[in-house]
C-alpha cells in the first residue's frame, strides 16, 4: 500500500502507450524471431514456391520459395535502422543550425533559412533519387538522401523554439549572471525543444519508412534479393491471385510498423 501511495501514475497518453506496444512487438518480431524459428532470409528452394506454412516458415514462402518469416524479420531491421541513423542524422544537424540561427540572428540565419527554403523547394523523394543515382541500391545512399530532406524540419521547429525562448526572461538573466551558453541550451532550451525534436523524430522516422517502401515498390530503391518491405510487396505483386497472404504479409506489417509510429508522435492525453 506504500509503495502504491508513493509512487506517482503512469502519465502517458493512451495512444503513446499503444504505439509503444505496436512498435515493441514489431521490434520483438524482427529481433527475435529468427531466433525462434533459424532459418536464412536468402535460402532458395523452388520445391515450395508460393507454398503455405510450416514449422520452417510459419508465414509461408515467395514465389523463390524463401521463408517470408526470415526476410520479413530482415526487412523489418533493415528499415527502421536506416531511418533511425536518417533522423539521428537529421535530428543532430537541425538542432545545431536551429540553435545556431536563432542564437546569431543576422546573415547567418538568413543563408541557413534560405538554404532550408531552397531544399523545400524540391520534392523529398526527388531528392532521395538524386542522391540514389549517385550510390543506388545501398543503405548509404538511402541514409544521405533521407537525411538530406529531414533535417530542414528540424532546423525550423528548432529554430522557432529557440528564438522565442532566448527571448524570455529567464534567459536573458541567466546571461546576466554570466551562465555560459552551455548552461543556458541545457536549463532553458532544451527541455523546450526536447518535446518537439521527439514527436518530429517519430514523425520523421514513419516518412522515411514509407519512402524506403515506395521507393523499393517501384524498383528504385534497395536491389534483389535484399528483403525490403517495398521490394517484397512488387516481388509478390504477379503471384496475388495464388497467394494472396503472402502478398498481405509485407503489407500489413508496414501498416503495423507505420501505425505504431503515427500513434507515438501524436497520441493524446486521455
């Protein structure tokens, strides 16, 4: 009963702790089921094309007779770890201009907002392609392009922030009484910032999700026999007739995946 009066409510909103949930699982899918079930995600045999379940592929195989259980587990690393490193990539670098802006004020503010205006300026997914043409089919290429379209959100919301909150009073007297920036970002600003850079990243990391998927649906994005959400869904796109679970597989665990993300970044307090 002490330990009961003592220790304070849970207080996060219901559609964060559902997407919490949403997104452990998935994480608890890609990480351990190829532990519970060992099997290779590029192990080919022809004999079970399109073939239903089994105790070696309880999701069933492609039209390769690959288990859709492995490659789904390496899909569902290979994605959000590219967008994660994207939007701790993108994450760090708006953070830093963001405060760089609004702190400097002048012609350094004016070519950073110019420079994020004139990336805004040109559709992300463009973008993306132009950095794939020059590094196709690799992570590499996928995490600079995502990257590269990422960050000017949170250049802005930084930048937004910061501004009005060096403005405050509380700021201006910690200046007064000679704090050194370090202590003004860590006391001030960041825990003004920190809410937004969270729901950004979340918001971030399903954009490139859906934009590794869209483009491995339309071939440009990673190569064969990669498993790659997107990839699998136009690998098994012909064969939906015969096997339209294997088709639902890909499908529904980026639904899943996006899902978890969406309800993360913008559950509210019930």
């Amino acid at each position: 009963m002490t330990t009961l009066a003592n220790n304070p409510p849970l207080n996060m909103p219901l559609g964060r702790a559902i997407g919490a949930v949403v997104l452990a699982l998935v994480a608890g899918f890609a990480l351990l089921g190829p532990v519970l079930v060992p099997g290779d995600p590029f192990a080919q045999s022809l004999m079970k094309s399109l073939a239903g379940p089994d105790a070696g592929a309880p999701f069933g195989y492609d039209h390769l007779g690959r288990s859709l259980w492995h490659r789904l587990a390496h899909a569902l690393r290979l994605s959000p770890a590219i967008a994660l490193a994207a939007v701790a990539t993108a994450g760090a670098a708006g953070l830093v201009l963001g405060t760089l802006a609004a702190a400097r004020g002048g012609w350094v503010e004016r070519v950073l907002v110019i420079l994020a205006d004139a990336l805004m300026a040109l559709p992300g997914l463009l973008l993306v392609l132009i950095v794939l043409a020059i590094m196709p089919g690799t992570a590499l290429g996928f995490w600079a392009g995502l990257s590269l379209v990422l960050w000017v959100e949170f250049f802005r919301l930084t930048r937004a922030a910061t501004r009005a909150t060096l403005a405050s009073p509380a700021v201006q007297a910690s200046r007064l009484l000679g704090f050194r920036a370090a202590y003004v970002f860590r006391t001030h600003l960041w825990p003004e910032i920190a809410p937004l850079m969270l729901t950004a990243a979340a918001f971030g990391t399903a954009t490139a999700i859906m934009g590794i998927a869209a483009l491995g649906f339309v071939s440009v994005g990673m190569r064969a026999p990669t498993p790659e959400l997107g990839l699998m869904m136009v690998e098994l796109l012909p064969y939906w007739r015969e096997a339209p679970m294997a088709l639902l597989t890909p499908v529904l665990a980026t639904f899943t995946l996006l899902l978890g993300l969406t309800l993360l970044a913008g559950g509210q307090k019930q």
